[in-house]
C-alpha cells in the first residue's frame, strides 16, 4: 500500500505540473492566511515557480481587491512561460489562488471575485455545515469560472473520505496536520505524519473496490501543517503527498501584510511544544466569536494566556489586549504581548524574514540536496 500511494502521488505531481505550468515540482503552496496573505506574496510565490494563494481579507469585498491587485502585478510584470505570457489576459487564469473561510463566509461575493477574475485555485475552509455546504460553494464556483481548481482543506480521515466522495468532489485535498497554526480541528487532529498516509490509502483502497484508477477518488494531496522547510516537504513527500503548503515560514517572509512586532516574534520563538496551543482566548479578546466547534486556532502564548490560566477575569484581560493593541509594537506582541500571534508548531524553525520568492527557491534546493544523500 506504501508503495502505491507513492506511485500515486508521483503521478499527481505530474498532474499538477500540467495544471500550472509556471510551477516546478514539486509543488510548494503558499497557504491562504487570512489578511497575511495578499496579493504581492502570492505573485511572488508564483514568480519562484509556486503556487500562491492570498487569503480571506477582513470583509467580504476585500477578495476581489486583492484578485485585481495580483492581476496588476502580474500586468506589470507577466509570468514567462517559454515564449509566452502568464496571467495577462482578462480571458485567462490568474497563476494565484484565493482563500475562503467558508462559516462566515459570502458566497455570492466569492462568486463575484472568482467570475471577475478567474484565479488558477480556489480553497475552502471551515464550513458551518459540513460536506453540504462545500458542496455548494464548489458547483457556484466552478459555474462562475470554469478551468478554477476547488481544493478543500481537512484535517482528518472523515473529512477527507466525505470530500473525496463528495457529489463535486474536491480537485485536491489540503490534509491539514494538526501542527498547523491558525484555526485547525479542536481535538480530533493528528499529526501530518498519520493523517497524510491513512487518508492516501483509505483513497487507493477505495479505488481498488470500484474497480478503476480514474474515480472521483483519485484526487491529489497536499501536505500542510508543521512544514517549514526542506526537510519536513521531503517527509510529506514519502507520505503520500502530490505537494507541500506552508503557513507560519511565509509569515517571516518581507511580502507579508503582518506588524513588524508580529513578525519579529514569529523569528524569536522557539520551543513550538511548549510556546504554542490551541484557545479561543485571543478570538475572543479580539471580539470574534461563533467558530464552529470542530476548529480552534493555535498560536503562541502570551501574557494574556499565562493571566487567563491565572484566574485574571475576562473583561480585565479584554481591557488589558485592548490597551495593548492600540500602543502596539511589543505590548500587542511579544512575551509579555497579550493579542493574539497565530503560529504553528514549527515556529521554531523560522529564523529569518526573506522573500517569498526566495523562501520557495529555497525550499526547492533543500528538497532536491535531501533526495540525492536520501
């Protein structure tokens, strides 16, 4: 079974390759952060042979702000692919993704985004309402932009199996561990290393039982949640993944729309064990409440966390992040900072603030070093 799902998911990268020409392989993802993520990161990541992704801004309408923001990038200065342009034309796919937080989410604004603009991909996240409701979103959005990939992140074996055989199944799968920072599963995650291999054969073995290698099953795979580097891409790799996403290493990237204060402590940090967890604390002391209940952000812990453990009530700790975040700098961030710093587990593993472009080239030369000593 190992050696079938490695098999699989060389033929997914080969498939991949071919949806995004622009890419090299294997595929490096830069995942859609809310706000972080804008357009500038996803054209850099492109231009380095990734795939970018800008996240969910703070309204609705911000998508398609962004989506045209990467469309003028891109004008300025189009993707080559041999001797043509990438990404110039209104008629064609923009080489950048876009995230939706599906919950609280408008689709008809997405919708609108995608139809304007036509991104490469599209990724969904956190339904209200399960299968259903991403089923939903992804028939809309495939009407309003046909040739837009619709990739799901899941974050366990249900979900995944759910999407993969979903009516509109999914054109990929983010298989999100639970070392990931950001909102993830609140306490049925498991790490990439057994989430990745479980769901690849629970995949092929479902293959097998229809009978065919071409079901709606057969969906590529991308590894996200703890990878900062070469190293943790090259185990997704083995595992069964077609590609790799990263999240908290794009944060310490110069693109990033992040404080400076935010990114300096994302360097700092180490101990990821220890100097992450999983709370709704800071959601709440930044006045975001409703999350469904299956999904809880991890993020490093503060003075806010270490007063809430010591029994300070709320509203003081609401009084206190407030102050802080309008002085800013390390009152809002830091040790002794008390709004919230989403980060994941690998923290520890970012050490320095370079280009988005530069962390995927990177992240390519690593990969290809391990593999030639492995």
């Amino acid at each position: 079974m190992a050696l079938q799902a490695a098999r699989r998911a060389v033929e997914h990268r080969a498939r991949l390759a071919a949806l995004f020409p622009w890419t090299k392989t294997p595929l490096v993802v830069g995942a859609p952060m809310r706000v972080f993520s804008g357009p500038a990161m996803a054209v850099a990541i492109a231009r380095a042979g990734g795939l970018g992704f800008i996240g969910p801004g703070e309204t609705a309408a911000t998508s398609e702000v962004d989506l045209a923001e990467a469309r003028r990038l891109l004008a300025d200065q189009p993707l080559q692919l041999g001797h043509r342009a990438v990404g110039e034309q209104l008629d064609e796919l923009l080489p950048v993704g876009i995230g939706f937080q599906v919950w609280n989410g408008s689709l008809p604004a997405a919708v609108a985004a995608v139809a304007a603009h036509r991104p490469c991909a599209v990724w969904l996240f956190a339904p209200r309402d399960g299968q259903p409701q991403l089923d939903e979103w992804t028939a809309q959005l495939r009407a309003a932009s046909p040739g837009t990939q619709v990739w799901l992140q899941v974050g366990t074996l249900a979900e995944a199996v759910a999407a993969a055989n979903a009516a509109t199944p999914a054109d990929a799968l983010v298989l999100q561990g639970a070392e990931a920072g950001g909102h993830g599963r609140t306490s049925d995650g498991v790490g990439i290393i057994s989430l990745l291999p479980e769901v690849a054969d629970a995949l092929a073995q479902e293959e097998e039982s229809k009978g065919s290698t071409t079901t709606k099953t057969d969906i590529p795979l991308i590894g996200a949640g703890g990878i900062a580097d070469g190293r943790g891409a090259v185990a997704a790799l083995g595992l069964g993944a077609a590609g790799v996403a990263l999240g908290t290493r794009f944060l310490a990237s110069t693109e990033a729309r992040i404080s400076p204060a935010y990114q300096a402590e994302v360097v700092r940090a180490t101990d990821g064990a220890a100097s992450t967890g999983r709370t709704h604390l800071y959601n709440h002391l930044r006045g975001t409440f409703g999350w469904p209940a299956q999904w809880m952000p991890r993020g490093l812990l503060n003075r806010s966390w270490a007063d809430h453990a010591a029994g300070v009530a709320f509203d003081t700790l609401k009084e206190r992040h407030d102050a802080a975040v309008k002085q800013g700098g390390t009152a809002a961030w830091g040790p002794e900072g008390r709004t919230a710093t989403y980060a994941g587990a690998s923290v520890g593993l970012v050490r320095s603030v370079e280009g988005a472009g530069t962390i995927v080239e990177q992240l390519h030369q690593e990969i290809d070093e391990i593999k030639k000593l492995l």
